[in-house]
C-alpha cells in the first residue's frame, strides 16, 4: 500500500504541497466574494458608525468617537423602534410556533390528505411580501374590505386595523402568521418523522388514549425541534421589515416603525450615514446575542445526544 | 384480525377494550380533521378572495365590493397588466438576477465547501471558523456600507449588485461541506492514484454525488433572491429594471383603488413561485426538514 502510494505522483510532500495549493484555489472564489461582500463591509460598517460620514459628503468627515452611539442609546426613536421590533418579535413568536406545532401534530394523526394540508399551510410562504402585502391590504381595508364586512355581519364593529396606532402591530402580526406558518409546520412534521410508529403502538397497548399520547409522548419527544423552531423564529422575527414598511410604512404616525426601517430613514433619507451605522451595530449585538445563546444550546443538545 | 390476536388478553381486564380504544382513535382522528379543514379554508381563503377580486369589473367592486360572485367575470385586470404595465420586464429582471444567483452560489458555495471538507491546507480551521461567523451577521446590517460600496464602483441599478452580495453563502458552504465531508475519502486517494488533480476529483467525482444538496440549495437561494426586498428596493430605482417584489411595492401608488389592477398584480405575483412550489413540492419540503434553511 505504502509503495503504491508513493509510485505515481512523486513524494508525499510534494502531493501534500498540491493539496494545499488545491484547497486554497477551491476556496479562493468564495474567500473574494466573502471579503468583499461580507467582511469588507462590516469592518467599514463599524468604522462608519464612528464617523460623521453622510451620503451628501464623500468620505468619513472626521472621527465621531462614541457619539454616534451615545446618541442612539439616549434617543426616543432609536428605542421606540427598538421597542417595535421586539413587540413584533413577542406577538409573533407563540402564535407561530404553538399554532404550527399543533397543526403538525394534527396533520400526524391523520391517515390521508397530509400532502393536501402540507401544500395549503406552506404555499403562501414562497409568495414575495409585497404581494402579501397587496392582498392583506385589501382583506384590512376599512368598511369594504372582507374581514370589516364578516365582523359587521357578526354584529360586530371592526377595528381600524393598519390605521389605528393600537390596532396595526396586531394586524401586521397576524399577516405574517399567515404567511410563514408553514415553514415552521414543515420543520415540526419533519421532527415527527422521527419519532417511530411503535412507540405509539405500545403506549397504546398501554392504554393510553391519543390525546395522553399527544401531551405524554408527541410533545417531550418533540422538544429538540421545539427549541430549534423557536430560536429560528425568535431571529426571523426580529428581522421585520417588509411587511411593516410595506403595509403601514411605519405608521401612524411612527407607531409601528421597526428598528430596520429606522436605519433606513436615518440612514438614506436623512443621509446621516455615520449615525445609521452606529444604529445598526447595536441592532446587530442583539440579533447577535440571540444566534448565540442559540448556537451555544444546540451545541449542548447535540453533545447530550452523542 | 391482526389487531385481535396481537391483543393482550390478560391484561385487558382492567384497560379500556380495543374497541373503545379503536372509537376513541377514530373520535380523535376525526377532531384533528375538522380542526384542520377549518384551518385549512382559513389559509385559503385570502388567495382565494385575490383572485375572485381580480376577475371582477372595478366597476362592480366600487358597487359590492364583498360580494364574491360576479355576473361579468373578465381577465381585463390582466390584460392591462401585462399590456401597459412592467410587468413582463419585473418578471425577466427576477428571473435573471434569481438564476444567476443559484448558478454562482452553487459553483462557489460547493468549490468552498469542498475545499473545507476534503482538502488539507494550512489554515482550513481558521476558514471554517471565518466562514461559520457569517452566520451571525444579518445582512440587513450591511446594507448602508454596501450601499456605499456599489455606489463608489458605480454598480447601483445593475444586476450585479443584487447577485454578487447573495453568492457567498455561509450555510451553502456549511451543507455542501456537509455532503461532501459524508463521502468516503477513499474515492478521492484512488482518484489520486489514477493522476486525477484537485479540481477534477471535485467536479467529476464528489459534486455528482451531491445531488441533494446541490438541489436544496438551488431551490432556496432561488426563492430567497426571487422574494428579497429591502436591498433590492435601495439598489433597483429604475422601473425597467426593478425585481418583482419592488415594483409590486409601487403598484399600489399607481393603481390607487383599483382593486381588480392590484388584486391581478398581487396574483401575478404569486404566481411564479407558486408554480414552483407545486412542481417541487416534495423536494422543498425536504429541503426545509433536512437543512432548516430559508429562514431569511
């Protein structure tokens, strides 16, 4: 074995000197695009935000210090969008993870359509936002829009949903839970997958009845995925934007703005580039410090199963 | 029959029968149905309430604007749409920019991940690390530096500066690092053997057998870039040119209260993706379950 090795491409060092030379050409394509699209960006992100940097003038327009920070950290608006953006995140979250795990476990119990629930839950999640928006603009619109139409019917006086400062962070939120609670149904069904048949076969020799099935069984076993979904949603959530922007363009009157869209304002209508920056990086600490409480219990969960 | 002789006699005594268990299953199994059809009409029914809206005459919406059936059905919405609007070039500005997208971070993703799986080079746990960073930054981060950058090459209205920032992909290259550090190393020292270098061991030996991944990857960086929006909208100011989702955004400033024009432009912009996620389904849904990607 050693003397074949050695026969046809030279020596071993040479080989491994081509190896290395291999991998690096491999990576070399990536390594560019990171750098100047991923790396190269950041680093000149946190250099703005010490900056007086705005679009109006080229260049960094001298060395702000802290300010840029102590300015977000003791502005209402920076921490009102903050604040919008965590509200999303909070209304969001337990809709989206309770209501797609229940419909899973559902969808589990049942013999035949699975495919047809799979299809009807996940669809709207490919639609692009802006379409989302279109139509839920419609459905909201005050009077003749639908849902005012079925609540009057009901006896009942709807809301002024996207318009009324109380009522457009839930209208929004219940948007999005139509939108992408089929991405989190898809990752539960998934987990289900994993939990063999028999395992119910001998609880219910056991005599337990599908519903101590569901709580005693399904669910415990289903805690990894749980966790999973729950952080993948947490970050998403924090994410918001688009339908924000797009169905109440932050308002009335501010009183939805997201912290995202509050970069934008500052950031390229205000042209206060230095200060938008700064704005972002604390907005990145945050999302940061989510990923990372995520990626340390996933690394815990999956040493505990090795 | 099975069902009889697998059952327990002796215990049964003092558990509930098979058949109350049997009706107790078939109870619970039929709550989950209904529970489930009314949900299902609930995620149907605004696509549903798009298109019925479309179909109609304005005139008829301004007059019963909830009422869902209509006594003059008609495509006009369409064909104006497609007649006046930009439609058709929203569709081709999407189309390109998403294609090219997949076929770049599929090449680079896969070569990168690769290199990190299969090759040894001094260095390669610093790249790992590095790579595995860009992970925890949300692109909407770097949105105002990039901005800046691609305004300073003059790279702002081009197709480029959608797809050049999407390509280098941190979870591609971790799932094809995956796949790839999955095959057998013994195909690649044999390969050696048979004087094959480097490259061609990766793109005739490994990258076939990464078929999965190669799909998964394609079909979600495709429906990423299609759905985009916020970067897209800073860089895409000329209406010819925009994404899909960005010229939708503007539909609404520009159709007013039109609701069969903007119901048609919404439809129309399901549509393609809807489409695809019909023919793949199947692969989608496993794409989703084995890699958790597409969180956005």
């Amino acid at each position: 074995m050693t003397a074949l090795r050695t026969v046809p491409a030279g020596t071993g060092s040479g080989r491994r000197r081509d190896e290395a030379r291999s991998g690096w050409l491999l990576l070399a394509p990536f390594a560019l695009l990171y750098l100047a699209f991923l790396i190269g960006p950041t680093i000149y992100g946190l250099v703005l935000s010490f900056s007086n940097a705005s679009v109006v003038h080229s260049g960094l327009r001298g060395f702000a210090g802290a300010g840029n920070y102590l300015e977000a950290l003791t502005s209402t608006d920076f921490w009102s969008s903050m604040w919008h953006t965590a509200l999303f995140t909070v209304l969001t979250t337990p809709p989206l993870v309770v209501l797609a795990l229940v419909l899973a476990v559902f969808v589990n119990r049942i013999r035949t359509h699975r495919w047809f629930f799979r299809l009807v839950f996940f669809a709207p999640y490919v639609i692009p936002s802006s379409a989302v928006a279109l139509i839920w603009t419609w459905l909201y619109t005050p009077q003749i829009g639908l849902w005012d139409s079925w609540l009057a019917a009901l006896g009942l006086a709807a809301p002024n949903w996207l318009a009324d400062p109380n009522w457009a962070m839930a209208s929004v939120a219940l948007t999005t839970v139509w939108w992408t609670l089929g991405f989190n149904f898809v990752l539960f069904l998934a987990g289900l997958q994993d939990i063999p048949r028999e395992l119910y076969e001998a609880a219910a020799v056991d005599g337990a009845g599908p519903w101590q099935q569901v709580r005693r069984l399904t669910v415990p076993l289903l805690s990894r995925t749980t966790v999973l979904v729950l952080m993948l949603q947490i970050i998403a959530s924090l994410k918001i934007f688009d339908q924000i922007f797009l169905m109440t363009q932050g308002g009335p009157n501010y009183a939805t703005r997201p912290v995202i869209e509050y970069i934008y304002d500052i950031g390229f209508t205000d042209y206060r580039t230095g200060y938008a920056a700064a704005v972002s990086m604390l907005y990145f600490v945050v999302v940061f410090a989510v990923s990372l409480v995520w990626f340390v219990a996933s690394r815990r969960a999956q040493r505990k199963v090795l | 029959m099975a069902v009889t002789v697998l059952a327990p006699p002796a215990r049964a005594a003092n558990r509930p029968t098979a058949v109350g268990r049997d009706r107790r299953e078939l109870f619970f199994s039929a709550f989950c149905g209904s529970v489930l059809v009314v949900f299902a009409a609930i995620w149907v029914l605004p696509l549903l309430w798009a298109v019925d809206t479309s179909l109609k005459p304005e005139g008829e919406i301004a007059n019963h604007p909830t009422a869902w059936w209509s006594d003059n059905w008609t495509l006009d919405s369409y064909r104006s749409l497609l007649s006046q609007g930009h439609m058709l070039d929203w569709y081709l500005s999407s189309f390109v920019v998403a294609a090219l997208t997949v076929v770049l971070c599929v090449v680079v993703c896969s070569m990168a991940g690769m290199a990190i799986a299969r090759t040894r080079f001094p260095g390669r746990r610093v790249a790992f690390t590095v790579v595995a960073a860009g992970l925890f930054i949300p692109p909407q981060v770097l949105i105002l530096p990039l901005f800046q950058e691609f305004g300073l090459v003059h790279g702002l209205n081009t197709y480029w500066a959608l797809i050049l920032p999407a390509v280098p992909t941190s979870v591609a290259v971790l799932i094809f690092a995956s796949f790839f550090g999955g095959i057998p190393g013994e195909l690649a020292d044999s390969a050696q053997l048979d004087g094959a270098g480097w490259i061609r061991i990766y793109s005739r030996i490994y990258l076939p057998l990464t078929r999965p991944a190669i799909s998964a990857v394609s079909i979600f960086t495709f429906v990423w870039s299609w759905n985009n929006f916020l970067w897209p909208l800073l860089v895409m100011t000329n209406p010819r040119t925009m994404t899909l989702p960005v010229g939708l955004s503007q539909v609404s400033s520009a159709y007013g209260i039109q609701y069969a024009q903007l119901m048609a432009s919404a439809v129309l912009g399901a549509l393609p993706l809807l489409v695809v996620f019909l023919v793949f389904q199947r692969r989608i849904v496993e794409g989703v379950a084995t890699t958790g990607l597409g969180g956005q």
